[in-house]
C-alpha cells in the first residue's frame, strides 16, 4: 500500500509538471500563425507508417539508420512494459497485462532483446558523438550545450534500458516457478551467471519508472523532444510538392485591387507584416518543426551552400527558431518585450540570401521539417517590408516588372529563338 | 543542327484569329527566348514537335516570366503580378494542356499557378518525350555517337520537386543506351547552384561556387556528354566545365537536343 501510494503521488507530480510544460508550449503555439489545414488523412497515415514508422527516410544513411530503425522499434514495444509498470504501480501488482496471452509474450520479449540491443548502440552513440569526427554533428549552432543535452539523452536511453533488464532479471529470480511473458535476453544472462537478482527487481523498477518520469520532463526542454513529436511532425506535414511555395494570401488581395481599383476593399482587414521577420510571423508548422528537430544535421550535410563553405545550415535556420521562441515567446507571455528579431540577431541575411531553393535538406529531413520553405519566408520580409534584397535580384525584378523577363531583353524579341 | 533555318512556329494570337483550336501550348519560357544558348534547346524542341506534327502553338510576344525567380526572391508582389496577367492570356485563349522545358516554369505553372486561377494540366518535356518514344512514334538513331558515355544531372526542380527522375533518364538511354550515374544522384542529387534565384545574384562568401562542386561530380565520372533537362543547370555547368578547361573532353547537353540530334533534325 506504501508503495501504491507513493506512486501515485510521484505519477501525479510527473503528469502535473508535463502538463505545465505543455501549457507553456500551447502559449507559444498561439503566437503563431495558421498554416496549411489538415485534410488527406489517408495520405497522412500512410506517409506516417512509412516515414515514422518505417523509418524510410533514415535508412537513407544504411548504417546508421538501421541502429537508429531498431531503437525506435524497440522503444515502440517498451513503450507498451512501460504503460503496463504504470498499472502495475497503481494496483500494486506485477506483470498485469499478461492476460494478454502470446501477445503480451511476444511484446516482452522483443521488448528485453530490445533494450539489451538498444544498450549497445547507445554505447556506439556515445563514442561516436565524443569520439568520431562526425561532420554533420558539428556546426556554428551545436554549442556545449547542445552536446550535452545529447549526451544526457543517450545517458537516460541507455540507463532507462539497463533498469529495465535489471528488472527483469529481479521478476525471473523471483518468479523462477512461475513467469509471466518470456525473457530471452534477461534468462540467458541468469543462466550464464547462475546470480539471484531477486533483491534488485524492485529498485529495477523504481530507477526504471522515475527514470521515464524524469526523462518525459525533461524531454520538452531538450533536442531529443522528437521522441514525443517526430510522429505527430511526419502526420502533420506538408503535402505539397516540395517546390510548391505556398501562396502569401495577403498580397493576393492587394495585387487584385492594383490590377481590379473597382475591387472591394475590406477596411476590417488586419494589416500583418509580409513575410518573417520574428516568431510572431511563423506558423505554428514553423514552430512545430523547430520543436521536432533533433538536429541530426542531415539536413545541413546535404545543403550546397553549406558543402560549399557557406554560412547557411539549414539546421541553424531551426535551432534559432526554437531558442527565439523561449527568449521572445516568454517576453511576451510576461507582457514585456525586447527590441531583437529572429533576423539578423539569430538569422544573418548572408544565410536567407545563400539558399538555392534546391529541397535537398528537405528531401533529406527524416521527420519531413521544411527548411527552404521558412527560410523564403525571411526573404518575403526583407524584400517586401525593408526593400533590402542583393543588388542582383533589385536588377532582376526591375527586368521583369518592364520587360517580362529577367534579362534585358524586350519582349518584341520574344519569337527571335525560333528565327 | 542547322541554325540558319527559321523554324515555323505557330503563335497562338495566330492560331486563334484563323479560329482554329490547339491541344498543347508550348511554353518557351525566357531562357528559351532569350539565353543564346538555351535558345538552341527550344528551336531543338519545336523541332521535335514538328516532326511529330503535334497540334500546339507557343504565346510569343504575349509569354512573359512565369514569376518563379522573383517567388523565390521573395517578391511575392511581383510574382503574383506576373501570374495574374500570364492567367488571364492563358485563360483567355482556353488553354488546358501546356508543355514546358524549363523546371523552374513548369513547376510554378503546375504548383503555384492553381492558388491564383490558372487551372492546367502540366507536361514536362521530357515526360512528353518519354511517352513518345515508347509509343513508338519517335525512331531513334540508336547510338549515333560511337559508344559516348553520358551521365545525367537531375534539375530539382524536376526531380526532388515533381519527382520527374525516371523520364529523363529513359530518353538519354534510348538514345545512348546507359546512363552513367553520379554518386549525387536522383532524390540526393547535388544542385548546380542556380535555383531559388542564385542565377541573377552574386554567391554569398564561401569556399567555392556550387556549380564547381557539381562539375567535379560530373568529371568524376568520366564521360563524354552530361545531360541536362533546365537552362540554369545548363549555363552552371557550361561554365562549371569552362572554369575547368574542360570544354574539349565533356559536353553539356539538354535531353531535347539529344532526341534532336538522334533524329537528324
């Protein structure tokens, strides 16, 4: 009954905590703006199953991908233990879903071969993030910090795993007469060291359930909070083509009334600000991504800017975003405000002006984050409301608003190709 | 290629004064018009449409820029200005199917023209040509050019943005049997560095241009020709394999100049 209790208090803390975190996140979200809406729901669920849960665009790097595949699998299944050690704290009793027969064997045991393999690709993790030259995990916008947080995440993954095997070999120990689920990993360890680790079943439990209680509230605040909004950020994306640029409806209108005077005009129309110049200007799709990055660096790997010793990383472009957001989205929540913007004190123009539009960073994006998309949403807003675009584009626009193209060339001169 | 010859070409303001109908427009776009060097990849292309006597008519003087490159630029403004007024030509004449070589057209004419009233179905050139050749009404003069090899630079504009990798790479087989591949390639394919309005602006400070990092993946192959489908990829690596003082061992070659080619036109 202490222990019942005890848990239901900590289980209560934990939601109470996460649900401040998500309350703090919704304000943020309702400083952003509408995006596309969400229709196509069987397109969705299939690009969900294939994407997230088939991790297609992760095996785009084989190696690496497939460890990271077999994790995501793995924690799919534990996830399920983890539901039922929730149960079984409230109730007070052990392996309560096991009524569940040869599905719950099956699950158990992929789940204890899961977190024994999951252990060992942290541990790669590990030394590949401390001790590997790995190009893509470095970068202007990967700070100590960020290193840090990634490895505190690995840290909790890898002892989250641990508790969870300790566990198990605690529940065999004890339960060698009568087991619920099957083991292989945990059995086979038993039967190879002939210890009784009865005595360890219960803190495996207690080290495993407030690891996950600690982890799931820390996540929101961490770059590993795709955990939670990878699959939500692959449901949610854009459909579109990835060369569609989204139509800015505002212009539509003034462009109507410059080519139609007679057009009605709505005096009631909010005046918004072209394009992005600070988070209030985002979507909430903008802000969504920037939470669901975990700042693999794919995307900067592949940008031709970037390969080409530009200041552009895509990734940055996302960093910024999210780290703009808890400095102005907190201001603002407060009442107050500061005289910064996302551009030029996070996002310099040499980076908006250097992308090519070329989508390979968004081809690329395991969780379907559209960078090119934002990054020309900035350019809207230097060209349109500061008139500060690079002196060859000014040169560009000039020839197409009098000639109809973006050379120098009259339009009599339109057919001369074919003469 | 015979350059003296003036192509017949039927303008649409023409067709439509003789109160006669055409199935495609075909949309020249302004590289087309005005780049001397992608001018020959239309005059290739009309060519290719008279040959197989196709029932279509381009704008002439009444073209004007689809918009894209100011789109991207951020000139939201100008962009849906030039939309507008190319909509109400295209509308104006009834226009349902429209061709185009250039990506950058084609996919704001397909993508982003429908937001503002310009409803067509959109063929690529190459998806069109493609279809010609396995509809068998296109003879090919199969390896004309002695064993050349070819590799095939994939515009993203055609290939990550419209997913058109497969009908390009069909034409440049039928015609010179095998496509040798870049390490870049399709889906992972490394822009020339033109898109998103880079062609019209100075690159920003950095270790070197784009377009030479794509030469360099081109040149690594080793081939004699490498295919293009879009005017900016053809000027980035024209000039990508001039800078390298390659111009006498590889070609830079657009598909319809290819399929023009193999037909003694």
């Amino acid at each position: 009954m202490i222990k019942q209790t005890l848990f239901t208090v900590v289980l209560l803390i934990t939601l109470g905590v996460f649900t401040w975190s998500v309350f703090r996140l919704r304000a943020f979200f309702r400083l952003t703006k509408a995006a596309y809406p969400i229709k196509n729901i069987s397109a969705r669920i299939s690009r969900t199953l294939n994407v997230a849960f088939g991790q297609t665009k992760i095996f785009r790097k084989p190696v690496v991908g497939f460890m990271h595949a077999l994790v995501f699998w793995g924690f799919l299944v534990i996830t399920f233990g983890s539901v039922e050690m929730v149960f079984d704290g409230l109730i007070g009793e052990d392996r309560s879903f096991a009524f569940m027969g040869t599905f719950y064997d099956v699950i158990m045991a992929s789940g204890d071969v899961f977190a024994f393999i999951i252990i060992v690709f942290i541990v790669f993790f590990l030394i590949r993030r401390k001790f590997m030259n790995i190009k893509r995990l470095k970068g202007e916008e990967i700070t100590a910090k960020t290193n840090r947080d990634a490895e505190l995440s690995l840290y909790f993954i890898g002892f989250l795993m641990l508790s969870l095997l300790v566990f198990n070999l605690g529940y065999l120990s004890n339960h060698s007469n009568h087991i619920l689920g099957v083991y292989p990993v945990s059995a086979q360890i038993i039967e190879w060291t002939s210890y009784d680790f009865g005595t360890l079943q219960e803190s495996g439990w207690w080290v495993h359930i407030l690891l996950i209680f600690v982890f799931a509230n820390y996540l929101p605040y961490s770059k590993h909070f795709h955990v939670f909004l990878s699959v939500p950020n692959v449901f949610l994306a854009n459909l579109d083509p990835l060369t569609k640029y989204p139509n800015l409806d505002s212009v539509t209108k003034e462009v109507k009334l410059m080519l139609d005077p007679e057009a009605a005009y709505d005096d009631n129309e909010e005046v918004t600000r072209f394009g992005v110049k600070d988070i209030e200007d985002v979507t909430w799709r903008n802000y969504m991504d920037s939470l669901a990055c975990t700042q693999c660096g794919r995307c900067t790997d592949v940008c031709p800017a970037n390969i080409t010793g530009k200041r552009l990383s895509p990734r940055k472009i996302f960093v910024d975003l999210r780290h703009r957001m808890n400095e102005k989205g907190a201001l603002i929540l407060k009442g107050e405000e500061d005289t910064k913007s996302l551009i030029r004190d996070y996002i310099s123009e040499e980076e908006i002006w250097a992308c090519t539009s070329c989508n390979a960073c968004a081809q690329e994006c395991p969780i379907e984050i559209s960078h090119p998309n934002l990054i020309m949403d900035m350019r809207r807003y230097l060209v349109m409301e500061e008139a500060s675009a690079p002196a060859g584009l000014n040169a560009m626009f000039a020839n197409i608003e009098n000639n109809g193209a973006p050379w120098q060339y009259s339009p009599e001169d339109r057919m001369k190709w074919a003469e | 290629m015979n350059k003296d010859t003036k192509i017949d070409i039927p303008v649409m303001a023409e067709v439509a004064a003789k109160g006669e109908q055409v199935e495609y427009l075909y949309w020249v776009g302004c590289a087309g018009a005005f780049d001397m060097r992608y001018q020959k990849v239309a005059r290739s292309f009309a060519k290719i449409l008279n040959h197989l006597s196709v029932s279509y008519a381009v704008l002439g003087t009444e073209e004007s820029c689809t918009g894209d490159a100011a789109k991207r630029a951020g000139n939201e403004m100008l962009f849906q200005m030039q939309a507008m007024q190319n909509i109400e030509i295209l509308n104006g004449y009834g226009i349902k199917k429209i061709i185009c070589t250039c990506p950058h057209c084609y996919n704001t004419l397909k993508n982003e023209y429908p937001d503002l009233g310009g409803h067509y179905e959109l063929i690529n050139y190459t998806e069109f040509i493609d279809d010609q050749i396995k509809k068998g009404k296109l003879e090919l003069d199969k390896n004309p050019f002695d064993n050349q090899s070819i590799t095939y630079h994939d515009p993203c504009y055609l290939g990550r943005g419209n997913k058109i990798y497969d009908a390009p790479r069909n034409i440049v087989k039928a015609v010179y049997g095998e496509v040798k591949e870049m390490k870049r390639c399709k889906s992972s394919a490394l822009c020339c560095g033109a898109g998103g309005a880079q062609m019209f602006k100075d690159a920003e400070k950095g270790d070197k241009e784009v377009n030479i990092e794509r030469t360099e993946d081109v040149l690594e192959q080793k081939v004699d020709k490498v295919a293009t489908a879009c005017p900016f990829c053809m000027t980035m690596l024209t000039d990508g394999i001039k800078f390298k003082n390659k111009e006498t061992e590889v070609e830079n070659l657009d598909v319809a100049e290819i399929v023009a080619q193999a037909l003694g036109l």
